[in-house]
C-alpha cells in the first residue's frame, strides 16, 4: 500500500513536470506566473490554516511558519509583478526580480533555521507579526524605491557572485535548521520531522538550481521554480495534516473511547468488555491458550450510599477499580459492567486462577481494614470464576452465566450465614 502510494506521488510529479516543461517552452511568463502564483496561493493558505487550526493542534513549530510564509508570499507577488515581461513596473530590468526571489529567499532560510527553536516554547505573535512586517517593508523599500539592493542579475552578464554566494548561503543556513529541527526530533512526531527534512532539502534543490541559469526563461530557473513549488507544498501538507486531520483523528478517538470506557473509573465498560473479550478469544485460538474470567461483586456496596452519600460511594468504585487493576498483571484487564459488577480476564492457565482469585480477597480484605467507610459499610467481595479454551465457542454468555452462578451462589450462601 506505502509502495503504491509512492509510485502515484512520483507519477503525480512526473506529469506535472511535463506538462509544465511544455508549457514554460510554449510560453515562460505564463508558466512562471502560474508556478509563483501557485507557491503564494499555497503559502497564504499555510498561514491560514496554521493559525486557524492552532486552538486543535496546539503547535508554536506550524503557526510560527504560518507567520513567516505569509511574509514571504508577499515578497513572492511583488517577484511575479517585476518579473521581465510582466509590465506591471515600467523601469525595472531583470535585476529587480531576482533580488526580490533572493530576499524571500533569506527569509525562508532564516525562516527554516528558526523554527525548531518553537517546537517546544511558545512565542508572542504580536512580536512575530511586527518583525517580519518590518523586515519585508525594509527589503521592498531597499529593492524598489531606494535601489540600493545589492545587484543579483546584470544584464549581458548574468547572475551576480552576490546572487550565487547568497544561494549557498541560504543553502547552509538551511542545513542549520536541519541540524536544529534533528537535534530536537524527538519532541515531533515523526510525519512532521520526515516532512521538514524534505521540505529543507528540496528548497536546497530548488536554490541550487538557481546558481546555474544564465537565461531567466531557461532550464534550470525552470527546474528552480519547480522545486519551489514541491516545498511548499509539503509543508502545506503538514499544516493540513496536524491541523485538520489529526485533530480530528484524535476528536473520533476520543468519541471511541468514551463508547467503550466507564466514565467513573476508566476502565472498560460492556461494552468494551465485550469487545475486548472477542479479540482475546480470537488471539487464545491463534496462540492455543486459555484464559479465566472472574465475576466480582462488591457486596454491601448499597451501605456506602445509604449511610455517607453518592460521593463517598463514588470514591470507594474508584478504589476498588484500582486495587483490582493491582491486584492483576498489566497485561490482564478491568471491566466495571454494572453499578458495583466488574470483570477481570486474566491471560492465565485455569489451574492458576483459584491462586489469582485468593490474591484479589486478601487484597481487599486488607482494603477493608484500613479504609472506614469500606468497613462501616461491612463490604465485602463475592467471586465468581470461569475458564475459556480454544475448543469452546465465542459464546460470552455461558462463560458469564457459569462465573455469575458460582459468584452468586457465595453471596446467597453469606446471606444463610447471616440469618
């Protein structure tokens, strides 16, 4: 299935290469139009997304590129509106749009190498918001009204060694926020991190592209753009996928659990009894093993309620859940499937359970002792057990029928000794 999923991402890309090629040779403005204009749809809507979906996912690492994206969106437009051919500018040559490609691309660069530092702090977005409002309003003012930019394309020469140095700069600040974002990978999770990288390493690519081309409408500022693209993207992705997706996600989780689980003492309900006895029977036929189920009650449980109130009740369902949860291996589960009814399944041999059965009494027979309400109260337990094989069926009743007679059979007997 991943396997799939990666052919049809790289035949995805295979296309789109083609058919872009064909349509830069056809005509180069219109393809540099619309791959900019892409990279700036895509990053206004990865701030967008970032800081609308922050309250779900919660993450300073994506609102903080959200900010800075959708600074470097607007260098971008001011790049395609000066871009040669374009009109837009009367008076500025090739030079004015490739300082404006270089100074989004300082900003990513920095940007990128940045980020990681929020992957576990939080950050003031009034402070964020005026920093880079005044960081782009110094770069369009030295590019475009005082003109005093340093050159990156002279006409009849080509890129500047300012415009080549400055991509391998960015390049290497770039592997800075690499070795950054790697040093603290394990406070993200890994979809986030995998996806960081490449989006950092096909930005490298697309500056790299960018050292080589003579000609503006040529191959590698092609290539270039291209590269551009894929890398917003992917952090698009990102955005899309911790904002929207997983919140969600956990949102069904959560709904699930909520379904299965007992509110009172987290443990599983019926319902979730249920479901988790049919995957431990389907796992003991796999593995040829048994496993015991215990019925317990809390016997005189309705005292507690009666005498010291709901609240105390609730307290002692609570610790009863626990000590049963103690009294069991991780491994085994808890059920309350009634008001003072619970289950424990124990992946166990059935000669072991009257052994895990006296354990749990003389657990809460200690219980009792130390705990006043509990011994008020005269609470007491009465247990039932049954044992599963892989010959029997998946019936959950009769094995429940046979622990609740047995269970039933000690209280009825406490209640003769009584009278």
């Amino acid at each position: 299935m991943h396997t799939q999923k990666i052919v049809k991402t790289a035949a995805v890309l295979f296309t789109a290469v083609v058919i872009l090629y064909i349509l830069s040779g056809y005509n180069y403005l219109f393809y540099h139009t619309t791959a900019e204009g892409f990279s700036i749809i895509v990053a206004a809507l990865i701030y967008v997304l970032a800081k609308r979906t922050y309250k779900y996912s919660g993450d300073n690492l994506l609102l903080f590129l959200g900010y800075a994206y959708l600074f470097i969106a607007i260098i971008d437009y001011f790049h395609i509106l000066t871009y040669y051919g374009m009109g837009v500018f009367p008076g500025y040559d090739k030079d004015a749009p490739t300082q404006l490609w270089i100074s989004g691309r300082y900003m990513e660069s920095l940007s990128l190498l940045v980020a990681p530092l929020f992957i576990s702090r939080t950050f003031s977005r009034k402070i964020v918001f005026l920093i880079y409002s005044a960081a782009t309003i110094i770069l369009l003012s030295l590019i475009m009204v005082f003109k005093i930019f340093p050159h990156c394309y002279i006409e009849g020469q080509g890129l500047t060694e300012f415009k080549i140095a400055s991509e391998y700069i960015i390049c290497l600040i770039i592997l800075g926020g690499a070795l950054l974002l790697h040093r603290s990978r394990e406070k993200v999770n890994s979809f986030v991190y995998y996806s960081m990288l490449g989006s950092m390493g096909v930005t490298i690519l697309s500056e790299l592209s960018f050292t080589l081309y003579t000609d503006v409408y040529g191959v590698m500022n092609f290539l270039g753009h291209f590269f551009k693209i894929i890398s917003f993207y992917i952090i698009f992705k990102i955005i899309v996928v911790k904002g929207l997706e997983e919140p969600y996600d956990i949102i069904f989780e959560k709904l699930n659990y909520s379904l299965i689980t007992d509110s009172l003492t987290g443990l599983y309900n019926r319902k979730g009894f249920i479901e988790f006895f049919k995957r431990e029977t389907a796992k003991a036929r796999r593995e040829n093993k048994c496993f015991g189920l215990f019925m317990i009650d809390l016997d005189n449980f309705k005292n507690v309620n009666d005498i010291f109130g709901h609240p105390e009740g609730d307290r002692i369902l609570k610790d009863f859940a626990t000590l049963l949860k103690n009294s069991v291996r991780d491994t085994d589960v808890v059920c309350r499937v009634g008001g003072d009814e619970f289950v424990v399944i124990v992946a166990s041999p059935c000669e072991s359970l009257m052994k895990i059965e006296n354990r749990i009494r003389k657990a809460v027979k200690t219980w009792i002792k130390k705990d006043e309400v509990a011994a008020r109260a005269q609470l007491d337990v009465s247990i039932g057990s049954a044992c599963w094989e892989p010959l029997m069926g998946v019936d959950i009743d009769n094995l429940i029928n046979t622990a609740d007679k047995i269970m039933y059979a000690e209280k009825n007997q406490k209640k003769l000794n009584r009278a």
